[in-house]
C-alpha cells in the first residue's frame, strides 16, 4: 500500500504472465489431445507416397482404389485395412429438408478401426450394405429431429436412397476425421467412378497393424507395390517410396 505504482507493476505483470502461461498450456493440451479418443491409435497408420517432381519430393497420400484390397489380401500383419474419402459435398434430403453436406466416403472397415460410441444401431455391423448411410447424433437430429433417425431414409444427390442403419455420438473437436455423414466407398461408383481403375490415385488408405508388428520391417514388404501405387505418373515424376504414417501424428 506505501508503493502503489511498484505493487502495480509487480501484480500486473504477474497477472500478465500468468494468463499468459494458462493459454499457452490450454492451447498446447489440445493440440496434443488430437485423435486420442481412438482407442487403438497406436496401431492406426496412413499409408503415403513421396514422390520426386521438379527436384523437389512431395508426400502425396492418394492412391488407386484396388491397392487396399491387393495388400489387405497379401500382409497378414494388417487386422484392418479401409479406403477414405473426405472431400466430398452431396446434396442430402430428408422430407423437405435439403442441405448441402460435407460426406466421408468409407469402408465399413473404419468402424472397427477408429473409435465410434453408438447409440442406435448394430455395433458390431454399423454399415451392413451398400445402401447404408451411418450417421453423427448431430446429423440425425437435423433431419429427423427428436424421433429415432433409424430405418429412415436419406436422398442423396437427388437420386440415390440410403437407409440409415446407425448413429453415433458426435465425435469430438479433435479428431481429425470430423464428419457426421458416412457412406459406403461403392457409392462413388454409381457416381461414375470405376472402383477398378489403377490409374487414378483418388483415395486415402488407413490401416490397422496387428499387435506386435514391427512397423519398419511391414515397410520394406511394401516396396514391391511402388509401381502399383503410382501408375500413371506425371512427366518427370518418379515415385521413391511408400511410407506409414502413424495416424496419432497427422495433426501436428
């Protein structure tokens, strides 16, 4: 109370860097909080290319839509393997409700690979066929409000009617896959896309290892699948290697 201005000083910058240090920390929990829901992260990986073009090598983690079921076939060390596709829109309608969505096109592998709480639906079999569309709590209450959102039918790019067979808990803000609508990879072709092409590198592929599998020992087993994994490669492009990326370190 004799010095007010030096007690001020002291307090305030105290206060500052206090606030300071509880951002930061709050900030740098969640980023590291990122996909840590999934319970067998450790044995989640992405597979990706590096690819030399222009003198310069770029990871690239699009590949042909056969490569997941050619390796899921030949590698026991894989429990799980499934094709994704985040970037894609669809026009959805239930009713009267029509909205533009974003859509994660996906085997129905990825349900027993990342973590999903569901709360209406087969658990075990959440997408059973190729006309079921799972979706987040979240999703299902924007179409069909309070009433349960199973057995309905959503309308997909004006065309296309999918069953709903299961709902899950929306995921949390830090996951990396954060969608709310998931239909089955057999979709696109009905889109035009042939399923069987080798030569268009269109889709990611995750895959879970079995426990106790040495990681870079599986990573030289790929090697032979280099030619398969980049078909048509741009003039100069050659592609050096094919590479596991853990899942648990995409975000950062």
């Amino acid at each position: 109370t004799r010095q007010k201005a030096f007690a001020f000083i002291n307090i305030f910058g105290l206060t500052i860097g206090l606030i300071g240090f509880i951002l930061i920390f709050l900030f740098v929990r969640y980023e590291l909080s990122f996909d840590r829901h999934n319970e067998k992260l450790d044995r989640l990986y992405m597979i990706v290319r590096d690819v030399h073009l222009d003198n310069n090598v770029y990871n690239f983690t699009p590949l042909p839509f056969p490569f997941k079921d050619v390796i899921a076939e030949e590698f026991p060390e894989i429990e799980r393997a499934a094709r994704v596709d985040p970037w894609n829109r669809f026009i959805v309608r239930a009713g009267e409700k029509v909205f533009d969505e974003p859509c994660v096109v996906s085997d129905k592998e990825i349900f027993d690979m990342f973590t999903f709480r569901f709360v209406e639906g087969d658990v075990q079999n959440p997408m059973p066929d190729i006309s079921s569309v799972v979706l987040s709590r979240r999703m299902a209450e924007k179409y069909f409000g309070s009433e349960s959102a199973l057995g309905k039918t959503l309308q997909i790019n004006g065309n296309f009617d999918f069953t709903v067979t299961a709902v899950f808990d929306d995921l949390p803000s830090t996951s990396t896959l954060l969608a709310d609508i998931f239909v089955p990879v057999s979709f696109l072709k009905d889109l035009g896309r042939d399923l069987t092409n080798w030569g268009t590198n269109s889709i990611n592929v995750y895959l879970l290892l079995k426990k106790g599998t040495n990681v870079a020992e599986f990573e030289k087993k790929l090697e032979p699948r280099l030619g398969q994994a980049n078909v048509n490669p741009q003039p100069g492009e050659k592609l050096d290697k094919l590479f596991l990326h853990p899942y648990k370190d995409i975000h950062l």
